[in-house]
C-alpha cells in the first residue's frame, strides 16, 4: 500500500507536477529508515516484542506522511465539486436530518463543540496507545491485523476521495477546505511538511479510523469498553469536525469493515 502511493507521488514529481521538499520530507524518511534498521538488529537478536512496537509504528507514521501528500497529488486531477450529489444523497438516505439545528446546537453549548473535537482530534494519538498496549500484551499478530486494514482504509479512501473532491458541509472548521481550493487552483504544488494535511471528503477516513480502532480496542480488558465509546463519539464528531457529509460517514464505516477482512485474509494467506 505504501509502495503504491509512494509510485503516485514520484510518477507527480518525475513529471514536474508537483515539486518535491527534500529539506523537510529527507530528515523524517530518514528517521524512519533508522528506526527499521533498529528493530532489524532486534529481530536477529531474537527479541519478540519491541521490534513489532518499533516496526508497526515507523509504518503508521510512514502512512502518515505518504497519505496526505498522495491525496494532493490525486486531487490535482480537478475533478467536478461533488457537493450537490453528496447533499443528495444525504436528503435521500436522511430526510429527517437537520444540520441547520445541529449548527444552533452547538453555539448554544461551546461544551458540546468541544467534546466533539477532543473525539475527532484524538485519532492524532490512538494508534500509538493501543500498538504498545497490544504487543506488550502479546497480542502482536492484532496489532498486524490493525496496521494492515489502516493501510488498506487509508488507500482506498486516498484513492477514492479524488472521483468525489468536495468542499464539505459548514461550519468548516479545519483548515482542509483551504488546502484543497489552493490545491485546485494550482497555488499548492509543492510536497512538504507544510502539506501533510491530507485531503479526503468520501469516504470519511475518521469514520473509517473510528470503526478500525474501536475494533482493536474492543477485546482489552479495563480500557476496552471507554475506548470504543470515544471511536463511536469520533465517528459521530466527522459530521461537524470534519464537514462531512451523512452518507461520508456510512461509505467509511463500510471501507473499515471491507479493510478488516481483506487483511484478516492477507495475514491468513501468509
């Protein structure tokens, strides 16, 4: 999945789409070089656990750089605004749902708002909680599994989004909508830290995400239980954090099921 975005991004460069930030993207590959290089040494060393932790997270952080800036590239192509037919859809599949009153909701209750956030911006740590709690638990093969459908969700919802690029519902209140119009009309055509934001509208990857780490979280005793009710609250917070749509939610929701078993037959496979 890595090798595939990393084949976009350099097929941009090669081309002269994109321009490439070897001064801010070289130091961090090579961080993450080292780091594989270390749980190597441990592997030959017969040392189980630390290099899963070690390896499983230098790909997630990996994922994390190559994603977004693969979402940049592909939504150059300058597809149609999907707004409209995303809007229609949620009229369809959600005739009661009123996001004019949700709006007067939440400036009535900042509190709200901001239980919302914390949910939606704490996909930013919950992957690197729930790698050591499961490999120091031994449970280093669900930790592989969880990696592997992050990777699969990621690349579908990287290779997706671009065939329905749209700007979201309001209130906006990340910084993506501006990533993207600057993406679209040209202004942004450099690959650097400064554009690691990632732009992905259909399928939501935080409902994606949501569903993932619920799953992982699930069987671990004590923390279990209040990890999957944060997921679900994540999942829910990608409506207004996220300026998603009703129906971007479902198509994640459904990417994580599909990535969970793809990867659950891939990893049985080897």
């Amino acid at each position: 999945m890595i090798a595939g975005q990393s084949c976009i991004i350099a097929i941009a460069v090669t081309f002269g789409i994109f321009d490439y930030n070897a001064d801010t993207l070289n130091p961090i590959a090579f961080s993450l070089g080292m780091l594989a290089a270390f749980a190597f040494v441990l592997r030959r060393m017969e040392i189980r656990i630390v290099p899963d932790m070690i390896e499983i997270v230098s790909l997630l952080v990996a994922l994390m750089i190559i994603t977004p800036l693969c979402t940049i590239v592909l939504a150059s192509i300058n597809l149609p605004v999907a707004d409209p037919l995303l809007r229609g859809f949620d009229h369809i599949i959600f005739p009661i749902f009123d996001r004019e009153q949700i709006e007067i909701l939440l400036r009535f209750d900042a509190s709200i708002l901001s239980g919302l956030r914390g949910a939606y911006y704490s996909l930013n740590f919950q992957p690197f909680l729930l790698i050591p709690i499961l490999c120091l638990a031994r449970s280093g093969h669900r930790a592989w599994h969880f990696v592997a459908a992050w990777s699969i969700a990621l690349t579908i919802t990287a290779l997706v989004s671009p065939l329905f690029p749209a700007y979201g519902t309001s209130p906006h209140l990340i910084d993506a909508v501006e990533t993207h119009m600057r993406v679209r009309n040209g202004s942004l055509r450099s690959l650097g830290a400064d554009s690691l934001r990632g732009i992905v509208y259909f399928p939501s990857f935080h409902a994606a995400a949501a569903v993932l780490l619920g799953w992982a979280f699930a069987p671990i005793r004590i923390i279990g239980l209040p990890m999957v009710f944060l997921n679900s609250v994540m999942f829910v917070s990608a409506i207004v954090c996220g300026n998603h749509y009703l129906v971007d939610l479902l198509a994640g929701g459904a990417v994580a099921v599909l990535s969970i078993h793809l990867s659950g037959r891939l990893l049985t496979a080897r």
